[in-house]
C-alpha cells in the first residue's frame, strides 16, 4: 500500500501548526486589500484584514495558483506518495477546477501516482471537518480510498451557517442589492445565509436584531442534527473578528446539546472578503443542511 498525504488549501480556517505536525499540506489562496496581493507567507493579520474592511478599502479573493498546484503535487509525486485533497467548494470559486486540472496533469506524467480530489461543496472549517477526520483515518493505518469514501460520504451533511452583522459588505461583495442592503439595516434584519447542496452560499431566511439571528444558528442546529447527534468530528464556529459572540455561541451549544469539542477559528478573506467583520458561523454534521 502506497502512502498518502492529505492536502487542501488555505480556506479550511484550520489552524496552520496543526495541519504542518500532521504533515497536510497546504494550497494557499490569494486575496487582496485595495489591490495588493495577500497570501502563501504574505498576510495580513485577522484584524488587520478586517479593520482595513471596516476602513472602506476594497477586500477581493483569487483563486490558486495553477503553476503553485503543479509544483506542490509534484513534490508529492516524487516522494512516492498519493494524494487525497480535501476541496474548498466549486461553487465559490475555480480553485477546484485548477486543482483537478493540476492532478490530472502531474497523474500523466507520474502513471502511478493516484490523486484523489473531494469536493466538499462547503468551506472553512466545514473543510476543517473532513480534514480531521481524514487525518485520524490516515493515523489508523486506513487506506486512501478509505478515507476519501468517509469525507465523500459525509461531506453531503456538512452544515455551514452564517449570519452577518452589517448588511453593506454583502452589497459590496455584490451578493445583496443596494436597496435591500438600506433596508436590512435601517430595520436592523440580519440575514441566516447556509451553504447548500450545490455548495452556493445563499440565503436560508432573516431575523431581527443580533441576538436573535445568533440564537438562530443554534435552533437551526437543534433541527437538522438527526442522526448525526452523536457523530461529530467537532463544532465548528468562525467569525469575522468577532470572538465574543463566537464564544457566546459555542456556551449555547454546550448548555444544549453537551458539546466540548468546539472548535473557534477566525473566518479567513476568501468567505470574509463578501461576510465582513462581524459575521458569525456554526459549522456541524446533521441529517440535512
């Protein structure tokens, strides 16, 4: 049996020491701050990023690199290794595209080599999820091919909602109209936004007030657990530079459901570019999304 590694790329929000003493590497993405390209060793802090948010400066994503894909693989290809890589959604952007593209060109030229790429149609720590997963397979001595029908399998039940504390980044991340974002905030409406079964991130439904749309992430996660209630890898909550609120979330849940295992990761540019500061995720594996 060949070894394996696994990799992804930067938008999983996992904790960079974390995937290194696990030996997953890691494809960066590209964001940039009024034009200047941030990413792969260049970064901005999270409150850097999003004070220069807050500032008015124009945040947008890229996707990554081809050339930086290929080079990355390679290496893989030359230490004998396969390859299992855990996807950011396609829906979002065309790094799964560059990446399948990169596999299939490093897989023709080392015959046998196998590289296996998994859509997981979500992002962030719904990423962060099948990584560890896989990774605690991986540690077991559990095949590639087993590990990879785990996240396939399960990936379907990643759930990933997010609410957003000012309406105007949505409008200028072009995902709210003017009009709409005027209004939302003039009522105070905070959005419920989920990722969906094709991976797009659209819009689940709208509350009143902060509290009640943070309350809300909850009760939905009190609804679609099902079966998964005692499968968790762990709870996921990110935000956007907003800790308190993250950590007002996760008690919540350990009041509820009994859950430790929650992890709290700062929302990384590639979702906090459109979310802005402020933005709140819950991120668990239930019956439906």
């Amino acid at each position: 049996m060949r070894e394996f590694v696994i990799t992804t790329d930067s938008n999983c929000d996992m904790d960079l020491e974390y995937l290194a003493e696990h030996g997953v590497g890691v494809i960066p993405h590209y964001y940039t701050v009024d034009d200047e390209v941030y990413g792969d060793g260049a970064e901005l802090t999270v409150r850097e990023f999003y004070d220069a948010m807050r500032e008015g400066r124009k945040a947008a994503t890229m996707a990554s690199n081809p050339e930086v894909i290929r080079t990355k693989f390679e290496e893989y290809a030359k230490q004998g290794k396969d390859i299992l890589h855990i996807s950011f959604s396609s829906a979002l952007s065309s790094a799964y595209d560059n990446i399948v593209g990169g596999a299939e060109e490093i897989m023709g030229k080392y015959p046998e080599m196998k590289i296996i790429v998994i859509d997981t149609l979500s992002a962030s720590l719904g990423e962060g999820i099948m990584i560890c997963k896989a990774i605690e397979m991986k540690e077991e001595g559990r095949t590639i091919e087993e590990a990879a029908n785990w996240v396939r399998e399960n990936s379907p039940h990643l759930n990933i909602q997010f609410t957003v504390d000012d309406l105007n980044f949505l409008y200028r991340g072009g995902r709210l109209s003017r009009s709409s974002a005027i209004l939302g905030t003039v009522i105070n409406i905070k959005p419920i936004l989920y990722f969906d079964r094709e991976g797009r991130l659209v819009a689940l439904g709208k509350v009143r007030g902060r509290k009640k749309s943070l309350m809300t992430l909850v009760d939905n996660m009190e609804q679609r657990l099902g079966e998964y209630r005692d499968k968790q890898v762990f709870i996921g909550i990110v935000h956007g530079d907003c800790e308190m609120d993250a950590r007002y979330i996760a008690n919540q849940i350990t009041e509820r459901f009994g859950y430790t295992d929650i992890t709290i990761r700062p929302i990384g540019p590639s979702i906090g570019a459109h979310s802005g500061p402020g933005a709140v995720g819950l991120i668990f594996l239930g019956d439906e999304k």
